[in-house]
C-alpha cells in the first residue's frame, strides 16, 4: 500500500527552463539505469527475499526511488515548460516533441522507451543483490 | 526564499534524517538509540506538518480538516513555486 504525500523529497524550482538539457536528464527518468528501473527493480525483487532485513531494505528503497521518479519528473516539466516552436527547434528536441509534445515519457536520452528487460528479478538473493549493486554503480 | 520554501525545506530535511535512519534500522533494528533518536524528530515533525498543513493545505488526503476538499487546491509539487 502507498500514501501520496503532496510535496517532493527535494525542492525543485527552475527559474530558466532548457529543453536542451531536459532531453539528457530525461535518461534519468525512463533509462537503462533510471529511477524507474530503480524502483521497478527493488519493488519486484522484495517478495522472494530470504530474510525481514531484505524485504524491508528493497521496500523502503524502492519506495525511495519512486520519489526520485518524481523529482526528476518535475525537473524535466520544468525545464521543458512554456516552449515556443523556436525553442524546440533551437534545442533540437523536435523528434521527441514529434510524439510526446511536452508530456513526460519514460524513455532515454536516444529516445528508446523504457523496457522492463533494463531489470531483472531471479528469485534468488545474491543473485538479486548483486544486480542491485551492479545497478548502484552505474547512477 | 518563501516562507513556504524554508518550511518545506525544514520538514523535508527532518524526514529525510527519519528516513535515512529507518533505512538503517531495516538491517540494525535493535539499536535503541537510533530508535529514540526517530521518536524524537518525529515529534517534531509532527509539529511541523501541521502548521505546514494548516497554512498551506494537506500533505496527504487523510487530512479531512475543514468541510471543503483542499486536495485539489494547493499547487501540486513539481510546479515552480510563485515568488510571495
């Protein structure tokens, strides 16, 4: 069960939006190694963990990763907020407005749309663990 | 910064320390101390989610307070914060 809380982990209040820069953060949001694989990732591994240390670790982190979701989503609304039609060209960022305009959409920067097959979920703890720890090293 | 801002700021460090500990916790949950030290900032808290919901609307949809639906009053969090 999770309660929404009306507010963000981290404050984020961008005075001067840059489409251009919102088309990189965007792997952060739906990449490879993006928050919500992360999320994804320790939100599917819990149930089959051998010990309450576990499921309660990949619960609270992957819960945390969901507000990392958030913010990252907040940045890239940000960043891409009020563009003119000059400012997408300008930005280069016409291929991704072509499909989405300026709604969020997990994908990466090169515009591939989020997979599941950037997780993996084995039912086994050391193999899970070590994935996760994999996963760590790449953020 | 706003008032908003600094109290949104406060509040968010205190569950971040809350947080943090509980994470923790999760693989040391005998330790009495951290569990004190929880109960402590959470009282906190506690105070400072109130006076944030009483001044600028509800964290969470549980907060019933009044006769009107505030949820969808307050600005939702990844918009830009207006300058007071």
């Amino acid at each position: 069960m999770f309660v929404y809380e009306k507010k963000l982990q981290y404050p984020v209040n961008i005075k001067n939006p840059n489409p251009k820069l919102a088309k990189i953060i965007l792997s952060q949001f739906g990449g490879a190694d993006g928050e919500l694989g992360a999320a994804l990732r320790y939100l599917s591994q819990r149930y089959t963990m051998p010990l309450p240390e576990l499921k309660a670790t990949l619960t609270d982190i992957g819960t945390e990763e969901l507000g990392h979701l958030e913010m990252v989503g907040a940045i890239l609304y940000q960043l891409t907020k009020g563009m003119s039609e000059k400012d997408i060209k300008a930005a280069g960022i016409e291929d991704y407005f072509v499909d989405h305009t300026a709604g969020i959409y997990p994908q990466s920067a090169a515009g591939v749309p989020f997979t599941a097959a950037y997780i993996q979920s084995k039912g086994d703890a050391i193999t899970d663990l070590h994935e996760d720890l994999a996963a760590e090293q790449k953020l | 910064m706003t008032e908003r801002e600094i109290l949104t700021k406060k509040l968010s460090s205190y569950q971040f320390a809350i947080a943090d500990m509980k994470l923790y916790l999760d693989t040391h949950p005998n330790d009495s101390d951290t569990i004190k030290k929880i109960k402590e900032y959470s009282e906190k808290l506690g105070v400072m989610r109130k006076t944030y919901e009483e001044k600028y609307g509800p964290l969470t949809m549980s907060d019933m307070s009044g006769n009107k639906w505030k949820w969808i009053k307050s600005p939702w969090p990844w918009e830009v914060e207006e300058v007071d």
